[in-house]
C-alpha cells in the first residue's frame, strides 16, 4: 500500500513593492520600478560595504534595510547573486525577529525572476522553518527543492521526520517518510521506533506495518522496540492471530522477544476470549525464560473477571505472589471492583489490608471501583456510608467519585440533598462537570419532578459547550414515558435552539411515546425520517414499534415493518421475533409462526427462553401438555433454564386436565433443577389440594401439601418429594 505525498502548499504569487528590484534582473524596463527605497544611498557602490550593511541590518532582524542594501547591488555588475540573497536569508534567520512570510515572499522571487535558488537556498529556507516550528512550510520546501532537481540531505530529512514525530502530525511524518525511501534514507532507530508508535496509537496499523515491511526488508528494523506497537494495535484491534504470525516471523529473523511482545498477545488472546492461546503463550514465555511481570497478571486476572471466572482469576492473584510479583494499585483496584460486584465485603477488607502493608494508598480509582461496585449491587446505602467514610478520613477524591455518590443519592430518591450537596461543594470551589449535572436530572426525572428538571437544565452553570445531548434525553426520555407533551415540546424547542441534534435515543423516545398515545401515522413519518435522514434506527428502535402495534392487535402492520426491515442493512434479532411469535400464538397464526421459526433457523438466532416460554404456553392453550413437555425438554437439552412462567404455565394446563401424575413428575424435575416456587407456583398448588380429585391421590396431596407450607424452603421441599 503506497503512500501519497501531501499536495504542495498553495501560494499566491504575489509579489511585495519591496522585492521589485529583482524584477530589474530580467527585464529592460524594471529601473522605472524600483521605488521602494526611496531614501536609499542611490551613490553607494562598493560592494563589500553593502554586502557588510545588509548582513548587519539582517542580523539585527531589520529585514527591510538588509533588503535596501541587497537593491543598491543592482549598480554592480553581475550583482547581487544567490549566494549575497542566501547570506540575507542565514542573517536573518540568526536574529529574534524572524517572520517565516518574508522569507517565502523572498524565495518566490527568486523563483520567479532572478537569481535562482541554488541547494543552500532550500537548505538555508528549510533550517530556518523548522527553527521556528513551521512543519507545514518545512515540507513545502523539501518539495520545491525536489522538484528543482536537488537532492535533500539525509540530515535534513531526518531532522524533519523527528520534527513531525514530536508533534504527532501523521500526515506530514508520512509524507517525510516517503520521501526518505524514495532517495534509501532510512530513519534513526529512536525516531523510526517513534514513528511506528504514533502510527499505531492513531490507528493507522495498515500504514504501520506497510512501513514496518518495507524496513524489514532493508534490514533496518534495529529491535524489538519497533514492532512491539504493531503487536500491542493488531492485538487492541481484534486481530490477535496475526500478531501471533508476526511475532513468529520476527523469532524466525534472530529477534529476541521481551515481556512486552509476550504481554501484546496475551492482552489480545484474554480480550477475545482465547484462554487456551493465552495459557500457552504463558507456556512459552517462561520456557523462553521471560517472566509476567504485573502488567502481565493484571490483563489476565482482568478478563478472566470480565469473563465470568473469578476462581480462576483469584488463582492468578495467588500465582502472581508465589512468584514474587507484588500486585500494584491498578492490580488491586482491579480486584476490589470485582468483589464489590460479588458482594464478598470481608475479602474487600483483606485486600485493603494488604494495600495498606505493602504501602499502597487508595486513589480515586479504588474508592470508585468501591462505590461503582456497590452501587451496581444495588448496594447504595452501603456505599454512600463508604464514601463518606472515605470524606471524614481526608482522603482526596475526584469528581468521578463525587458523581458516583449524587448517583448514589438520587437512587435512594434523596435529588435535593444531591443539589444541595452540589451547591455547597461549589462554594468551596468543586467545579462539577457535565456528568454530575445529568446525575442530578435524572435524579428529579426519576422522582417525576419533570418540571424542576427542566428548570435545572438552565439554572445549571455548564461548560462553554453547554447542555449535551444526554442532558436533554434525560428529561425527553423521562417527559415521554409520563406522556407530558408540554415537556416534550419544550425540550426539541431548547435542542434546536442549543443546536444540539437528536440522537437514536433521542428518536427511539419519541418513537415510544406516539405508540404509547396511538398515534402510530406519526411514528410511522418519524421512522421513515430516520431512514431517510438518520440519526439510522437502532433494532431496539423497530422492536418498540413491533411490541407496540402488536399489543394493539395490529400484527399485519408489525410483521409488514419487519419484511421491510429485513431488506436493509439491519437484520432484526432475536427480540424482533419473539414479538412476532408472542402475537401469532395469542391470535392463533400458527402458519405465520412456523414461518417465523424458520426464517430464525435460516439467519442462524437460537430461540431463547422467551421464544420457548411463548410456544409453550400457546401448546398449553391448546391442550397439548406432551408437545409442551417436549418443547420443555428440548429447552432443557439447550443449556436453557425455564422461568417461573414456563413452570406455572404447564402446571396450570396439567391442573385443569387433573393430571395430578405429571405434576408430582414435573415438581421433582424442578427440584432437581434447584427451582423454587413463586406466589403463582403456591396459588396453582392450593387450588389442586383443594380439589376433590386429590384424594385419590394421597402422595401427591401430601407433596402438595409439604410444598405449600414450606415457605419456599428448598431443604423441605427436596425432602418431601424424597418421601
């Protein structure tokens, strides 16, 4: 994949009053022109005085005198020459008054008329733009010089592409790059290790590894440094097997891994879920005599988290010890947030100990691992007691913590104190951003306090860019579920005037509030404005659209929005046909049902226990239990667990056939199964004890009765059936 040269810098080509003694060089009627100078010493003709004069005027910054004594040369035979305009120009350049413009009006001159740029013209030029910073102008140079039929120095280049490196300007470095190559220049080893990075780090792997190729090739990849960053972007971007191949390539040409090639891949394999890759990369790494180091244990003991095996990542925490490797800050917050998802609060207690002993102090980071934890939990109480347990110790918190605790407050409908805490931290010179703000409308949202939200939202001393977009859905959202029109109108009003456009989220709201009120003619232009104009509707956006007409017995309609989803780029999910189904069965289409299953089967959605629970219950409508049982089986055989309803759905239907047999069956599979009866469960069973027919069956009327007056223990309930 080829590079491409910038464009040239567009310049006019106009030229200033005070460069019109060059004109005089290359054309007979140029001395009637040459007026900028009035007060000139017009006498003055020795050359080495003038030559003298204007490199003193130059070095002092005073660019239009250096120019008057560079215009009285004229009178000299043969003069001034390049060389006299390049000592101009390298004055100047050495003085504090340096203004990059003069010098390029001076050069277009040059070019224009007479004398020519010779090599130390561009040199000289190119020296003094990068002097002062100016990248753009730099790489206009080394172009002119190259379309002048100069040769760049190595030295020049290379000072240019560290330059563009430093500034992280990717355009211009790869320009520099392509130039380099074109004249076998190859960069240093610091700024090619530099160079690669920035292009990782900016996501440009394709051109990273297109120029990693090309030095390989030419023997000028120095060390592992340089492709480390191609083994960290290909592994961040999903493609950790190709790093793989890579790093196997670069063993197979004499390069020695370090810990950080080995921890590229591992951070790739765990983010894709390739524990057995990750585990024989850690094979080879120790056999290699490369040890983990914590940024190494902390990745895996991350995912492992992430992924659902906290066992196996506890192993790691005890592994990485052994081994003598301390976890740090990071590796503990990591672990504390966890636990607080588990809510296993004395192992908290342990590992804080055990931060406190190895001398780590909590940061912000850790008290918002605590408090995010717990809050996620639905322990709110618990953590607003830590964070202002954390408060009165002195410890320092950031404002991400203190949103953490307005969101704790606000779920224990506790907005005002939120506000009012808010208030009084800001007199004390907390500066709130636009997330604490949200926090706390959504608190009053949450309360139904629409009204006084909607107030906040301009009694709020926001940023320079004011309200976002999640400020307004907010309210919009909330506005929409209690069908407050007014509120609703209000709020795309201040977003047009805020300038601020609708989102998905903004749309999908409006989009259930008019299937809410009936009026589906409006939220049918209103999804037709989506396709047409965007923001593009999410699935979520067209499956309220197909619960709501559905609900309102409109399937035909709902099933005609699905067709047409299906031919555009959006395949509908699992959801979309589950609400299809939900309605055939209750409207008893069982064609339109087989057709839905299939077309499931097709684009390859497994039914999940909504799809089963629904056929199920519309099987037990019917009287057909045995289908049912079947369908039950074959759910159990998915990996699937039956809800309460599935359960109560199929007892109900054996209740009203008296087939008291098959629930004593059923009421042993769902103990085996761990399930506990709910308040439905209790009411179905007490209507089957009370019912005559249940002295026939005296084993059953006792297991009934056991489960009944068990109050959902599990222990009697297992023990009852087993008698």
């Amino acid at each position: 994949m080829p590079f491409c040269l910038s464009p040239a810098v567009p310049y006019s080509c106009r030229i200033c009053r005070k460069f019109r003694f060059l004109v005089s060089f290359s054309t007979s009627s140029a001395l009637k022109k040459v007026d900028f100078f009035e007060e000139a010493d017009t006498h003055v003709s020795d050359y080495p005085e003038l030559q003298r004069r204007m490199q003193s005027y130059a070095t002092s910054g005073d660019f239009s005198n250096a120019l008057s004594a560079l215009s009285l040369m004229k009178n000299i035979d043969g003069k001034p020459t390049v060389y006299d305009c390049n000592a101009l120009m390298n004055c100047y350049l050495k003085s504090k008054n340096v203004h990059w413009e003069e010098l390029l009006e001076m050069y277009f001159v040059m070019k224009r008329f007479w004398p020519q740029p010779n090599a130390s013209t561009f040199n000289i030029l190119l020296n003094g733009m990068l002097i002062l910073g100016n990248l753009k102008h730099a790489i206009f140079i080394i172009e002119e010089m190259c379309r002048s039929y100069f040769v760049p120095s190595f030295s020049s280049l290379s000072k240019t592409l560290k330059k563009t490196v430093e500034v992280g300007n990717i355009l211009d470095a790869l320009t520099v790059f392509e130039l380099m190559l074109r004249y076998d220049y190859y960069p240093t080893e610091p700024t090619l290790n530099k160079f690669i990075s920035m292009l990782c780090e900016a996501g440009k792997i394709s051109k990273a590894c297109f120029a990693f190729s090309i030095l390989l090739r030419k023997g000028y990849v120095y060390n592992v440094y340089c492709y480390n960053p191609i083994l960290w972007a290909l592994c961040k971007s999903g493609r950790s097997y190709i790093a793989l191949q890579v790093f196997y390539l670069m063993k197979k040409k004499g390069f020695v891994h370090n810990v950080c090639s080995y921890t590229a891949l591992i951070y790739g394999f765990s983010r894709e879920g390739l524990w057995d890759g990750v585990f024989q990369c850690l094979d080879f790494m120790e056999s290699d005599g490369c040890k983990p180091n914590v940024i190494t244990y902390t990745i895996i003991i991350k995912f492992l988290f992430d992924n659902g095996k906290f066992e196996e990542a506890m192993d790691f925490v005890g592994k990485m010890e052994r081994e003598g490797c301390d976890p740090d800050l990071l590796t503990y917050n990591v672990i504390l947030r966890e636990l607080c998802h588990r809510d296993r609060l004395a192992e908290i207690s342990e590992f804080i100990q055990a931060m406190d002993q190895k001398g780590l102090s909590p940061d912000s980071y850790s008290f918002a691992a605590l408090c995010g934890g717990l809050l996620k939990i639905g322990k709110v109480g618990t953590a607003c007691e830590l964070f202002l347990d954390v408060i009165s110790n002195g410890c320092t918190v950031d404002t991400a913590v203190y949103n953490i605790y307005f969101r704790c407050l606000c779920r224990e409908n506790k907005s005002r104190e939120a506000l009012s805490l808010l208030k009084s931290m800001m007199g004390a010179g907390f500066k709130p951003n636009n997330v604490s703000y949200n926090t706390i409308l959504s608190g009053f949202c949450r309360e139904s306090n629409i009204n006084e939200a909607l107030e906040l939202l301009d009694y709020f001393e926001w940023d320079a860019n004011g309200p976002d977009v999640v400020s307004f859905n907010t309210i919009l959202s909330n506005a929409c579920r209690l069908r407050n029109s007014a509120v609703i109108w209000k709020i795309l009003y201040l977003m047009e005037y805020e300038n601020i456009t609708l989102d998905v989220f903004s749309m999908t709201c409006l989009v259930q509030y008019f299937c809410t009120i009936r009026n589906f003619s409006e939220c049918m232009k209103l999804l037709e404005s989506m396709m047409r104009n965007g923001p593009t509707p999410a699935v979520v956006t067209f499956n309220k659209i197909l619960h709501n007409l559905c609900k309102n017995r409109l399937l035909g309609t709902a099933y005609q929005i699905f067709k047409n989803l299906r031919n555009t780029e959006f395949l509908p999910d699992v959801t979309s046909y589950n609400i299809l189904i939900h309605a055939s069965i209750r409207e008893r289409n069982q064609l339109l049902v087989g057709q839905l299953l299939g077309e499931m089967n097709r684009q390859k959605l497994e039914p999940d226990a909504f799809t089963y629970g629904s056929i199920i219950s519309g099987l037990c409508k019917e009287g057909k239990i045995s289908d049912a049982l079947q369908l039950w089986n074959q759910m159990l055989e998915s990996g699937l667990i039956p809800s309460a309803v599935i359960y109560n759905t199929i007892l109900q239907a054996m209740l009203k056939r008296g087939e008291f047999l098959g629930i004593l069956s059923l009421l042993k599979v769902m103990v085996v199964e761990g399930f506990q009866p709910d308040e439905v469960t209790v009411e179905i069973l007490n209507q089957a004890v009370s019912n005559g027919w249940m002295n026939r069956f005296h084993k059953v009327a006792k297991v009934l009765e056991w489960v009944i007056s068990s109050d959902f223990q599990k222990e009697t309930y297992q023990k009852a059936i087993a008698g």
